[in-house]
C-alpha cells in the first residue's frame, strides 16, 4: 500500500558499482570469475540407503564435539520408521542422531535437527560425511547429565534490585515435569524451551517483555543457551518500550553484560552462548557446508548455480562486516536496510538475500555469520506481535485473523479490534514495508535449525497477513474464508511485489511450522487459500489479457504499466510454492509461463524480445488501463509510444532485470519440465544482456539461479566425489579408524558416566 517513485531503479546502485569497468553490455563468457570461492566437493550419496552427503570445515574443536544443524529431506529419502546413519567417506560410522520436525504427507522426514559427534579437524581442514537411512535403534538412552552447570539470567530495571532467573531450574522442571516437548531428545542432545513473562519492575514498567530461552545440554559435555527477550506481547494494558540491564552467568563466567537498554514495543534481540565442561567457553563446532543441489531437489530452496563461485572480496566484506563492533551491539540493523521501502541496490531482497544465496552457493564460512548476524538482528524490526491468548488452544500464538479478523497493525487501524491497543512506535529506526521485505531468517533456519530463527520467520509471516489492509484481504472486514483465500488475501489491491514477497513469507512459514505449533494449521490454511484464490481469477484474467495473458494484475505508480521484472518476483515465489507441493501454485506458474517466456518469443508478433526485460511493459492505454492490450502487438507499439522500449540496445534494461528473467525462466523449466521457457532461456542468455556473465553473478550471487543441468560455467560445476573405498588410501583409512575408535570409546564412556 505504499506509493512507489523510485529514484534508482532498484539495485542499479548496487549492481553497477559492482560491474565498474565497462563490462556490462559485455556478452556472456565461460569463464569461472578470476577470484571466485566455490563450495567444496560433495561426497556422493551412492550406496545403498545414503542420503545426502555433507562436508565438515574444521575449527580445531577436540574429537568428540557435537555439531548441530538443520537438514530438509526428500519425500522418502528418511522413511518414519527409519533411524539416521552417518559416516564419513569411506564407510566408518559416526554418532547420530535426528529429531525430526516435520513430516512429508506420505510420513518420511521433511526436516529435522542432526546431531553429530565428530572427528578432530584442525582450522580450515575438510571431512565429508554421507547421512544415510538405516535401522531405527530401539535401545533407550540415557538422559544427557546436567553436571554442574549453571545459568543465570538477570535484568534489572532503573533503580530495581536485579530479577533473577535460574534457566537451569526451569529447564530441568520442565523436562522433568514433561511440561514442554522437548526440541531435542537423545544420546548426543537434549533441547527444550523456557518461556517466563518479566515483571514489569524489572522490564522498566513495561509489562509486554518475555523470555524465551532455549537451552540444549550435549554429550560432549557443553551447555548451550540462547535467551531471547522478545517485547512483544500485544493487547494487554502496560505494554511499551522496555528498559532494562541483563546480565547472563554461565558457568560462573559472565558471558554477557550491557549498560541499559531501551528495547522497543513488538521487538526482540537473542545470542546464542556456549560453555564447555569446567566453565571454560564452549569448543566451535566445525561448520558444515550443506548439500546446495540435493537441498533444491527437495525443493526448499531454488535452484543456485554452483559452477561460478562468488567473488572472494564479496565473502571478504561480509567477514569484515561481523568483527566491526557494531555488529555486537543488541537490536542493531546489522547491514539490513531500515527504511524497507528504499529503492536501488538491495542486498536483502530476493528469494533469498544475498549473504544466503553465497552460504548456499559456496558452504563459506564469512557468509554463514553473515546471513545468521542478520537473522537475529530481525529481531529489532517491530514485526513481533504475540497475542497471549491465541493459536489453536489459546495458550499464546502469533497474533493472526482467526481472532483479530478486522485488524490492521497500521496506526489508521485505530483501537482495537480495529487496530492495536498500542500502536506500532514510530521511534524504532525501522520502516517495514511488504513490498520490499526481505526473508531474513529461512535459510538460517534451514541450515542451523535454531529454534529462535523459526520464530523470526514465523512472526514475520503474521506480520505481512496483519499489515495488509482488511478492505483488501478480504471481501469485507467480517468475512473470513481461509481456505478460498478471504480474510488472508495478500493479492488483491497489492502491488505484484508486495504480494510476492508476503506470499513468500506466509509459504515459507506453512512449510516450516510444526504440528505442534499453535499457528501450524493457519499457517498452512492461509498459504493454501491465497493460492487457491489465485487460481480462481485465471480463467478471468486470461479473457482479459487475451494472447499475452499470464501477468498477474496489481497496483503500480504508471497507469496501463506492468513492470516485468515485478512479475519475476512473483514466479520466484510461485516456484517456491510449487517446489514444495502446493498444486494450485504450480497451476498458476504454468499460466504465468505464457508472459514469463512469452515475451521473448512474440518478436513475429509484434513484441521486441529485448522488451521482455524493459523496465516497464506497456499492457494497457495510459488513459483505460482497466483495459488491457489483447495482443503482443497491441502491447509492443503502446512500450514503444511511450518510450519504454529497448529498441536495438538495452537502455531501459539498466539494472538486474536480465538476472530476474533468467530465474523466472529457470524455474519454468525445473518444476515445469517447459520448453517454451527453454527457448526463451536460451535466447537470453546469450543475447548479451546486462549483468549475466558468470563474473556478474559472482559479485552478486543475489539471483545466480539455472535450470537443472544448465550451469553457466559447464567446466567448473563440481561433481560429487565418490566415497574412499574401505581397501583403499591406507593414510586416510588408518586416520578414519582411530577417529571411530576414540568416538566408540569416548561415547561409550560419556553414555556410561550419565547412566
């Protein structure tokens, strides 16, 4: 619902200071960038069983260590009844252990935690690891000891005696007492949540303030806590900004202080702290570069090109960017645009942001603390909005229109139910805004698991739901009709962009909630019903398009304009829905594919290919744009009158909207096997277009999305490598096997002392 007039065209900023040099009306070349970082060869899944494989970088952490991380599986890929196996290349096994989240409809795992006890690696040094499906154990284990661990957590409001909580305690009454499921439960690592309100005397008066803790004790003896404070409660008398001091002992240690803060209604800041056995600071775990390529056959994550790399000083910059001590301070931007509805180079606006398209694309380190800084630093955006009595047993969910079917979180809403008891602040740094929201916590979430990033995304999905005008999310303000779309519609009355990316978050949450979750089945209905809504305007939208048909229609700053490139943002997110299941969007993305590959196909038709990417397409009379041009040629002579054509050249294609077109066309091709899409990715790709040389995607990786099998530096794409056979590499074998000795004897030990 914002007015748009961009004075860059969006990431142009960004992308050409980036192409300095002249290079970018250069046609593409099969070069890998002179710099680029690639991802480390995966181990191939080639046994019976295997899975997926994985690749540890070590950090100099003792044998033994527990590495936790997220990992999305194939339908069947991990059958219920099966239990997780991993191995290092090679055949020699390793402690395992999955805690399985979600579940695909025939009951494999969808997603889970994975644990695993692994191997000395010294900084920087390489091991592949194989997951595969093997028997489920039926023996029980024994409960992780507490030790003598200790953690204690205190805030103290101005001028108070500090209030303080024993997170131990609570945790172990709460495992005890079976008062919480536990998020992980077994031999390497058990993990569950405490939740606490604070008294308004120590939240400064505000009596919105919450703790949420997640602790997780592991079998190499460390403690890990990651206490949250989430402001956020709405529609309770008291609610404001907190202010407040925290201290948390671990151990003995203090592992962190701040002076007073002054914490902002409907926010929230967390870090995540490790103490090891004795006090001391709890070993890094190796980092684990994750399987890009099987992660997209699974269909969580478009489909990233991992032959061009990225560009070494971009990782550089992002390695640079987390020790500035900014970067520490609580509820900082950490580098994510604050005034959302900025225009021009955006490096957080995408499928994904550019930080985790480069960690998916290379396993970099630098990127990984990059996108997980940013993904806790989404808790400073005033999106959070907890009703204490919603969700399905109105026991506490993220505030939703089952409830509040009338309300808008925007300041017009006015008192509730209309609006918010307390309104969103106007003082918090931050101007959230759908159309230019980025996805800040998904790819995080995916590959680390951390339960917190959940529920960054999860508010945030709630959030482009509540913000969306009622008038427009549904028929009227009363009516509610989730599963056709009504009271949750995100794309009537919006702009193509803003409904792509609040679809992308509702999608994204609905694939990622658990059962368990009290905004599991809205989630899910919501995401649904907007696409089946969608799909019941096509036969209308078609007989109003006419030939070129296939643009979906929303509001824009030119009358009779369609920005194509808006509408490649919606493929992406239509791509997305369909990857993971849903019908109704692959329904969809098959009647966008006629304008999406179309527009480069229609030149005896009357269109100019090099138009497709034109900033604006003229589908309407500026003076009737409530009547749409039913031809291409109707569409191309009104583009050119109005002196938005490419012509010969590529002028008004100054920016990426060559690399949109490209994964529009892509993922036509990947879910629709189309080869419509194939011609007209063809056609692009070597039309010399600006920004599409493998260098262009190197520095900015934002959009580096292919076809499958369709690389752009065939050379470089790096093939799995086959597990060392047992007979072979006898130094290899010989360090593999005392590894699994000293593992077997060290959890051996470990499992018996805690017995």
């Amino acid at each position: 619902m914002n007015p748009e007039g961009p004075t860059l065209r969006r990431r142009e900023i960004g992308i050409l200071a980036a192409a300095l040099g002249g290079c970018a009306m250069q046609p593409s070349v099969r070069a890998r960038p002179a710099g680029a970082v690639l991802a480390p060869p995966m181990p191939c899944a080639e046994r019976p069983g295997d899975v997926v494989g994985l690749v540890l970088e070590g950090t100099g952490a003792p044998a033994g260590t527990i590495v936790v991380f997220g990992q999305a599986f194939r339908p069947g890929d991990m059958p219920r009844e099966a239990g997780l196996v991993a191995q290092l290349a090679g055949g020699l096994p390793l402690p395992a252990q999955l805690d399985a989240r979600t579940w695909h409809p025939d009951g494999s795992v969808r997603f889970g935690l994975v644990s695993l006890a692994v191997p000395w690696l010294s900084a920087g040094a390489r091991q592949a690891v194989i997951l595969a499906a093997g028997p489920r154990s039926n023996a029980a284990h024994p409960g992780i000891a507490f030790g003598d661990h200790q953690a204690i957590l205190q805030l103290a409001g101005a001028g108070g005696e500090p209030w303080q909580v024993d997170l131990l305690a609570l945790f172990r009454a709460a495992i005890a007492g079976g008062t919480v499921r536990p998020w992980q439960s077994g031999p390497l690592a058990t993990q569950a949540r405490v939740t606490v309100s604070v008294p308004p005397a120590a939240a400064g008066g505000a009596t919105s303030l919450r703790l949420v803790a997640d602790i997780a004790l592991r079998a190499d003896g460390s403690l890990w806590v990651e206490p949250w404070l989430r402001n956020d409660v709405a529609m309770r008398p008291g609610g404001g900004t907190a202010s407040y001091r925290l201290r948390l002992i671990l151990d003995g240690r203090e592992a962190l202080s701040t002076g007073t803060l002054r914490q902002p209604l409907y926010t929230a800041w967390g870090r995540l702290f490790g103490s090891g056995p004795g006090g001391r600071p709890a070993a890094v775990p190796p980092l684990v570069c994750a399987d890009a390529a099987y992660l997209a056959e699974t269909g969580v994550v478009a489909r990233y090109d991992l032959s061009t790399g990225v560009e070494n000083a971009v990782l550089a910059r992002f390695g640079e960017a987390i020790t500035a001590p900014a970067w520490a301070e609580p509820l900082g931007p950490r580098g994510i645009t604050q005034y959302m509805p900025t225009t021009g180079g955006r490096q957080d606006i995408g499928p994904a942001t550019t930080s985790q398209a480069a960690w998916l694309i290379t396993g970099d380190r630098r990127a990984a603390a990059y996108a997980t800084g940013q993904a806790e630093a989404a808790g400073a955006i005033p999106w959070h909005i907890w009703d204490p009595e919603g969700g399905t047993a109105g026991a506490g969910g993220w505030m939703d229109v089952l409830r509040w079917p009338r309300l808008w979180t925007d300041g017009r809403g006015g008192p509730p139910p209309d609006g918010l008891l307390q309104p969103v602040p106007g003082d918090t740094g931050w101007t959230p805004d759908t159309a230019h929201q980025p996805d800040l916590s998904y790819v995080p979430y995916l590959l680390t698991g951390r339960r917190a990033f959940l529920d960054e995304l999860l508010a945030q999905a709630a959030w482009s739901v509540m913000t969306h005008w009622p008038a427009y999310r549904a028929t009227h303000a009363e009516t509610l009709d989730l599963p056709r779309g009504e009271g949750v519609n995100l794309v009537r009355g919006n702009q193509v962009r803003g409904a792509a990316w609040s679809l992308r978050q509702l999608d994204d949450a609905a694939w990622a909630c658990p059962a368990d979750h009290p905004n599991h089945a809205y989630f899910r209905v919501a995401a649904a019903g907007n696409w089946a809504w969608l799909r019941a305007q096509l036969p209308a939208w078609t007989a109003l398009q006419g030939e070129a048909h296939g643009w979906i229609p929303g509001v824009y700053r030119d009358a009779g304009a369609v920005p194509p490139w808006q509408q490649d943002y919606f493929a992406s997110t239509a791509a997305a829905a369909a990857r993971r299941g849903s019908a109704d969007a692959r329904i969809v993305l098959a009647w966008m594919e006629n304008f999406l590959a179309g527009r480069f196909l229609a030149a005896d038709k009357g269109f100019n290919p090099r138009d497709g990417i034109a900033y604006n397409i003229a589908v309407a009379p500026a003076t009737a744009p409530e009547q749409p041009f039913r031809s291409w040629a109707g569409i191309g002579a009104e583009t050119r009158a109005r002196g938005w054509s490419n012509g010969s050249g590529w002028g008004a294609s100054n920016g990426d909207y060559a690399q949109l077109a490209l994964q529009s066309l892509a993922a036509l091709q990947d879910v629709l096997g189309s080869a419509m899409a194939r011609q007209a990715y063809a056609w692009l790709s070597a039309a010399g277009a600006p920004f599409t040389r493998p260098a262009d995607y190197a520095r900015d990786p934002t959009f580096n999305i292919v076809p499958r099998d369709l690389p752009r530096v065939p050379g470089q794409a790096t093939p799995c490598r086959p597990a060392l056979p047992r007979s072979g590499r006898a130094e290899s074998r010989r360090k593999n096997l005392q590894f699994a000795g000293e593992g077997s004897r060290w959890l051996s030990k470990s499992l018996e002392s805690k017995g």
